[in-house]
C-alpha cells in the first residue's frame, strides 16, 4: 500500500532519469496527477537502478518493503546482466545467508539451495515449481527479477521452502517494439547466443515477448560438455477494460553429464592420498549421459469484478523429464587408496507432470483508521511421476583411479529386474492474507494457509500405505515506520514440506507427517532514493524430522529436531553517481537439537557460521563500466554427519564493459580471478569442486 508519493518511489520506478530530467507522473504509472504539484526530479544521467521499494517475496500482491515484517531482498535483471550471471547460483551469492548449492555441472543443483541453513522452494510467477530450474540452471533469459523471501513462506506458497523462497519472475512484453540480441564466447570454449524481442500488437491491447538461448560449451571438466536450450513466449491482453490475460509457454532442455564429483579422500580429506584434479571426471564419459527436458505453461485472467477488487483464475502445467545413465562414488579401494569404487545406474528414466489451479480474489478497503490490502484464495495440484532403471551389476562395476582414470568403452552388467517407483502427490489449500495500515505508520500483516495433502506411493510394485495429513501454515508480523525511510518489524511464519517423508514409514506402519519449520524474526529496514538495506535476527526451527528408531534400527522415528540462529545483513548503496555498492553478511548457528542418530549437536550440511558478499559497479567514461565482486564462504561441514570439514574460501569476480554505442555494448567478465580451489559437500563419499578462473566475452546489440 502506497500510501504516499514520494521521491524515493519516483526515483525507483524506473532507469535511465536524466539530470534535471521531467518526469510525467503518469509515464511512471500514476494515472491522476491533476492535483499534484509540478515537480522536476534530478537523477543520475543514465543510471542504472538495482533497487526497488516493492516486491511480491513475502506477499501475493505488490507491497512496499518497508510494510512487510519479514526480510526480503530482490536481484533484478539489471544487476543480473551486470554480474555476468551465468546461472542461478551466481545470482544467490548476492544474498548473505543463502548456500548457493553446486556448480551447474553438478547433476540436479536446485536440491542443494538453502536459504538461512534450510532447504529453498521455487516458485514462478507466484506457483510452486518441483524440478523445473533442474532442467537448465542457466535459463535466465526471460527472468526479470529473482525475488528472496528469507525464512519459512508457507502461508505464502504453501508446502516446501523451510528456510525460505526464491521467487523467479518472468519479464513481461513491452508496450513500444524492442529488440536485442547477444552472443558469448570464452574459455573452455563457450558458446552462447541469444536474444529478445518484445512489442504490442497494433491497438489490439496483445502484447507479446519472444526470447530464448542456446548453449553448445565445454567446461573445465574433461569429458563434460554442456548442450542446452530455452525459448520463452509471453503474451498479455489488456484493452484498459475490466478483463486482462497473461499467457506463459517455456521450454527448456539440457544434455550433460551426471558428473560424480570428486572423492572425499583425497580431495578434502587427504589421509596420505595426492589430491585429486578438479578438472578430472570420474564417470564413464563413454556410457554416461544426462538428459533433462520440460515444457511450461502458465495462464492466467484479471477480472475487474468491482472497484479496487480483482478476481483471478490461474493456471499451471509443466513436465520434468529426464534420462541418464550414471556412476556414482563410494569409499576408496582397500589397499590402493589412489582409487576409489563406484555404483551405478543404466537407463534411468523419470517423468513428473504437475497441473495447478488457484482462484485468488484481491481487493483494497477502508475501515475506519485502517487500511486493508486482502488476498483470499485456493488452490489445488497435483503432481503424478513414474521411473524405472536398471542397477549395475556392483561386482562388475569397476573400481576408477583418481589420479590417471582410465575409461571403460562399453557399461558394466546390469541387473535383471528394472526397479520402478511411481506415484501422485495431492494437495488442496485455501489461504488469506491482510496486510492492514494503521494509521500512517503502522502496517500488520496476517496470512493463513490450510493444506491437506494426500500421497500415494509405490517402490517395485509394492505400496506404501496412503500418507494424508492436514495442516496450517501462519505469518503474523508488523512493522513501524519510524520515520518516513526506516521502519523497525517482528514476525511469525511456519512453513511445511512433504519432500523427504514421501514412501517413508515407521517400524509399526504408520506414515510420517509433513517436517515443519517456525522462525521468529527480528529487525530494521532502510529504503530512500539512493540506499536500501536491512538487519535481521532470526531464528528457525525445525521439526519432525527424520531420525533412528531407537527399537529397530531399519525403520525411523520422527522425534527430530533442527535449529538455525543468526543475524543477516544486506545493502545496497548509490554512493557517488558514478559508484554503487551492494553487498551483506550474515553468521548462522545452524545444529542437531534433538535426534536419535548420535549426532545431536552436529552442525547442519553445507552451513557456514559467516558467509559474506560485495560487488561494486564504477562508472569510468560515461561509456565504460567496471565490476568487482566479492564472496567469502566460512569453513563449514559437507554434510549433516560432520564427517569431514570443508575450508573457508573467498573467490573475487570482475567485469567491464563498454557501451560502443547506444545500441551496442561489449562486455568482459572474469569469475574467481586469483583461481581459488574450493568445494561444496554432496555425500559422505564425494564433494563439488567449485569452478577455476574463467573468463567470457559478451556482445550485446540493441535495435
């Protein structure tokens, strides 16, 4: 709820102000600004804005940051194309408390996310998505803005996502014809192009956006090639009438290796064996391949059904698909610790279908002295899979030297029997949220999600007993605007995720119930024209969680318990008006509380106590841009076992760029320039080495 205009908002709203430059209020989306004064603003000659005083993160609807009790921040395209992202991983070492997971080389990176020391949902365009950003890592083309909600969000989003969000937002068609094409080339020989084309059609009220990439590169892994495409069409129809619509197609596709990682022996844990080379693939190059498609639709219609009041149906399909064949690593050879033993996979096939449907009602009221921004809503999906695979033949699988690999030309035996596992995940939600202002200084947010959820599973033809549970998510918080820029908040949010209770069961039979997360939140914002920033402590707990059945130690029990406390700090700052800066930090205590596997205590997989970020942009000529950035990762442990530790490391990035012309622009980036070796965890036998120094070029042409 904007309740006042104000520079700052003025300042925010778009790009490229000139100095001493007039702004028409309704260019800028004030329609009625007859009974405002003339106001010149004076910006930064072509500055570039990072920043923005609202955001969808915690809320269904666009809301102030400084109204909303819970931390949030936002990466929008503009600082993803000036970092050089190349994929989702380099767009969260922006956020201080986020663990931004495995290279893209690794085979499913989403799956290693973690926001605040627990596990990230993802969500598109305000739905759920499950696999998707598996796919392609990279397919950032047609995203506009990454927005983060930090902690818990299922009053939000619903089931998933205990430490947090990551809210992708796809751009949108522009109402003037625009178009730009790019190409990328680099070490390990990259190749990248694509492009974007947007516009409306006539005065018919269609707007329409077109964009797409392909990639056919090498990288620094031997034998590991990357093939990947994406093409994204956006439609809109909107005729200033009382119906609007939005229409979403996607596709993506990959062709990869399942690369293995590296040996924990040998490579963190040196126990007297050389170190392993981080450029070494320890599959088999010959047998092994990773293929991943999905198609996507989203759809969705406005309903202006009275004033101040949107009813909206909304639509969601998408595929994940995927075929491999796979080496995975286990401990190292008795007697020749140079080599490590492996297992496997042959012809593994998966194919998830999810179909959702929401009905959401928004509306904008006065009672009294208050002020409510109301969302009500339900939804219902469902998500089927299917897959099967055959396993190596262990004894026949054989044992690979780290140091001198020598690959097979044909795959191991395999099994006789396939191994299969289906099954369909129900869900049907209703929710509410109130943001209600008091006054013009108090802003209260309440939310509430009821989920029933109904799963049914079966692993080689034997079913697992039906798994139905009811819950309640919540989100309670205020937040006081002190003065007009600062506003100090409190909150409350629960969230819940079925992902890793799904064909589980107990020694006595009975199915797991939904883990469950709560944080309690703490803090202060900043938003004004030229800085945005907040402090946050929280604190996030986690239960039923998984742990032994003390009585029989080949079922579980669910009297665990996981706790993540800490302080987290983000900015962004337009220093000089050639200088912004952004950057955080953050400390997490993340550890077992309760557990039955003797390692209570034990700190959380992957979670250091300090992480901390910086990336500055300084404008040289008004054509010449140069970028630094910064990511320190504190030594942490690779899994939740604490078998071994993984040093803390610092990695430095930099980029210039040169802005030829008005539509031509060329860019260098350069990623971990002092080529610093480091390595993510993924299981108690292999850890992730994170990428070498790597250099790309990028050519940008606008018309």
């Amino acid at each position: 709820m904007i309740k006042k205009l104000t520079l700052s908002t003025l300042l925010l709203c778009g790009s490229g102000l000139g100095m001493a430059e007039d702004i028409n209020l309704t260019s800028v989306g004030i329609s009625d600004a007859t009974n405002l004064p003339v106001m010149t603003i004076k910006g930064v000659k072509d500055a570039t804005v990072y920043s923005s005083p609202s955001n969808t993160a915690a809320t269904r609807f666009e809301a102030e940051t400084l109204e909303v009790p819970q931390s949030t921040q936002t990466i929008n395209s503009a600082l993803i194309e000036d970092i050089g992202a190349v994929d989702v991983r380099d767009i969260l070492k922006q956020v201080p408390s986020a663990f931004v997971g495995h290279t893209r080389l690794a085979p499913f990176t989403s799956f290693s996310w973690k926001i605040r020391g627990f596990d990230a949902s993802v969500t598109r365009n305000g739905f759920r998505q499950l696999y998707f950003e598996d796919v392609d890592q990279s397919a950032l083309s047609n995203i506009d803005r990454v927005e983060i909600i930090k902690g818990p969000g299922g009053a939000v989003y619903g089931k998933e996502g205990l430490g947090g969000s990551i809210q992708m937002v796809t751009k949108r068609p522009e109402k003037e014809f625009k178009g730009s094409a790019h190409v990328s080339a680099g070490q390990y020989n990259t190749r990248v192009g694509g492009f974007d084309l947007s516009g409306a059609l006539g005065d018919s009220g269609v707007g329409v956006r077109l964009n797409g990439e392909l990639e056919r590169s090498g990288t620094f892994v031997k034998h590991q090639d990357i093939d990947r495409d994406n093409i994204s069409l956006t439609t809109t129809w909107d005729k200033g009438g009382p119906v609007r619509a939005f229409l979403l197609a996607e596709y993506q596709r990959r062709e990869t290796m399942p690369n293995p990682g590296l040996p924990v022996t040998g490579t963190v844990l040196s126990n007297g064996v050389a170190k392993a080379n981080r450029k070494t693939y320890l599959g088999e190059p010959n047998v092994d391949y990773l293929n991943t498609w999905s198609p996507l639709i989203q759809a969705w219609l406005e309903f202006d059904v009275a004033e101040n009041w949107t009813l909206s149906p909304r639509y969601q399909h998408f595929e994940f698909n995927v075929s491999q064949q796979q080496m995975r690593l286990r401990g190292p050879v008795v007697g020749d610790p140079t080599s490590v033993t492996r297992r496997g996979r042959f012809d593994f096939h998966e194919q998830d279908k999810t179909d959702t449907v929401q009905l959401e009602l928004k509306g904008k009221f006065n009672v009294g002295l208050t002020s409510h921004q109301i969302l009500f809503g339900g939804e219902v999906n469902n998500h089927r899979y299917t897959g099967n695979w055959f396993n190596y033949v262990n004894a026949t699988v054989p044992s690979i030297n780290v140091l001198n690999p020598i690959y097979q030309s044909s795959p191991p035996a395999i099994s006789a029997v396939r191994q299969t596992f289906s099954g369909t995940v129900d869900t049907a939600e209703t929710y509410v949220q109130d943001l209600i202002g008091i006054g013009d200084k108090l802003d209260v947010l309440v939310g509430l999600r009821h989920s029933r959820v109904e799963i049914d599973s079966e692993f080689n033809g034997d079913l697992t007993p039906g798994q139905n549970d009811s819950s309640t998510s919540y989100q309670v918080g205020a937040a006081y605007r002190f003065m007009p820029d600062w506003a100090v908040f409190a909150g409350v949010g629960t969230g819940l995720s079925v992902d890793n209770i799904v064909g589980s069961i107990s020694a006595t039979g009975a199915t797991f119930k939904p883990e469950k997360s709560k944080q309690h939140e703490i803090g202060i914002k900043h938003q004004s024209g030229n800085l945005s920033g907040s402090l946050s402590l929280f604190n996030i707990r986690m239960e039923n969680v998984a742990t032994a059945d003390p009585n029989d130690p080949d079922f579980e029990v669910q009297t665990g318990e996981q706790r993540s406390r800490g302080i987290e700090f983000e900015a962004g700052w337009q220093a000089t008006p050639n200088l912004y800066l952004t950057g955080g930090a953050a400390y997490i205590d993340a550890e077992i509380t309760k557990s039955n596997n003797g390692d209570l205590g034990n700190r959380l997989g992957n979670v250091a106590h300090v992480q901390a970020n910086m990336w500055g942009n300084y404008r040289i000529t008004p054509a010449v841009n140069f970028g630094l950035g910064a990511n320190y990762v504190g030594k942490r442990y690779g899994t939740i076992s604490n078998t071994y530790e993984l040093p803390a490391y610092t990695t430095l990035d930099a980029s210039l760029a040169w802005r030829i012309d008005p539509k031509l622009k060329a860019e260098l980036f350069v990623k971990n320039i002092f080529d610093k070796t480091y390595y993510t965890g993924n299981n108690n036998f292999a850890v992730y080495p994170g990428e070498p120094v790597t250099a790309y070029a990028r050519l940008t042409v606008d018309f």
